[in-house]
C-alpha cells in the first residue's frame, strides 16, 4: 500500500516586473523549486522570510522544499507556522494534507492521522487525503503493535531474570551448611556444659560418695 503524495505550492499573482523585495524573493524561490533545484529554492524562501517575517506564502512553499529534501521535521514546523496563520478553508485543507505527508515521512503516525482528518475537515470529498489517512492508520496500528510486543518481551525477559534470580537465591540458600553452630553459641554450650559438670560433682560430694576403691568394710558373704 502507498500513499498519495502531491506537495503544492502557492504561487503569487499579478506581481509587476520590477517587483521588489519578498515577492521578487518568492517567485525565484518558486522558479527554483520547479527547476529541481529544492535547496536553492529553500535559499530564496529563506531571504524571503527575513525581510518579511510574517510572510506565510514564503512558511508554506519553503516547507515542501524542506520535504523535498527529506528534511521532514524542519517541513513540519514551516507548514505548523502557516496554519496557525492562515483561515481560508481551501489553503488549509492543502496545509493540512501537506503536514500530513511530512509526518507520516517522519514516522509520526498519530499526528499524520490528525492532520489528514482536519484536512478533510476542511475539504471532504478530497480523495487522496482520504487514501492517505487511511494508510496513516494502518501503518499506526502496525507500530501500535510493534511496540505493545516490545512491552511484552520486556515483561518476558523481566520475568526470566526474576525467575533466575530466584532460582540463584534457592541455591544458595541449599548451599549453606544447615544448623552450622556460631562461635558465640558454642561458647555458651562449652560454658552449660562446664556448669552442668560442677553442679554434678557438688551432689556427689554432698551423698558422701567416694571412688570404689576407697570402699572397704563391705560384709563378706
């Protein structure tokens, strides 16, 4: 599927001969452009630009230079400066389109489906607007989903790392000696035990029990 593409410049009439200044700027800028010289061109609209600031006419045809040249970003602002100059349903139906065409270029596909909606906003029955939008919207929702499976394999690769390290930790945890005795604890099982041997020899002493061989006096039988 490819989309239509028509760039249009808007041309100045009735301008004299000695005609000086902007317009004098704009129409070689605009001989340039049908020439195939599209940097040249961007020169003019420029120089234009610099001694008319307000000059829209200059805005528009200097961003279908700017597309010409691939430089679909630097068109999207020229043509964004235009519209928010200009109110004539017809020019902006055109503006729009053209905006559209520099966005989806440019990869931005949400804004290319709402220049061409506002475009035909302006001019319903354009049918190569029509066409284009709907090519915006399927190449929207092909990176719609591009990015949802991007989402989706971070969450896989998120969830295999979290299952590893848990696997790491349950390993590590088997690998600890089990019931391993501390220094301090077997210190106080050496003092319970020396305790425990003391109180022991003390009862014996207090039954008056002597070692077997101290026994004598037993009855022969």
């Amino acid at each position: 599927m490819k989309f239509n593409f028509h760039i249009i410049l808007l041309l100045i009439a009735n301008y004299t001969l000695f005609s000086q200044g902007e317009k004098k700027l704009l129409r070689e800028g605009n001989n340039s452009y049908f020439g195939g010289k599209y940097k040249e061109s961007e020169k003019y609209y420029g120089e234009a630009l610099k001694k008319k600031p307000d000059y829209s006419k200059a805005n528009y045809n200097m961003g279908a230079s700017q597309y010409k040249q691939g430089n679909f970003a630097d068109a999207t602002s020229q043509y964004d400066v235009f519209i928010k100059k200009n109110n004539n349903k017809d020019t902006l139906s055109k503006a729009f389109h053209n905006l559209g065409n520099a966005q989806l270029r440019d990869k931005k596909y949400q804004d290319a489906v709402n220049s061409y909606k506002n475009s035909l906003k302006m001019n319903p029955s354009d049918e190569d607007t029509r066409y284009n939008l709907a090519y915006a919207l399927k190449k929207l929702q092909e990176q719609q989903k591009k990015d949802q499976e991007k989402k989706d394999d971070k969450k896989d690769d998120k969830k295999e790392q979290d299952q590893k390290k848990d696997l790491n930790n349950d390993k590590k945890e088997q690998e600890k000696p089990q019931n391993q005795m501390s220094k301090e604890e077997a210190q106080r099982m050496l003092e319970a035990l020396k305790n425990a041997e003391k109180k022991l020899q003390a009862k014996k002493k207090i039954k008056g029990d002597k070692p077997p061989e101290q026994n004598k006096g037993g009855k022969d039988w």
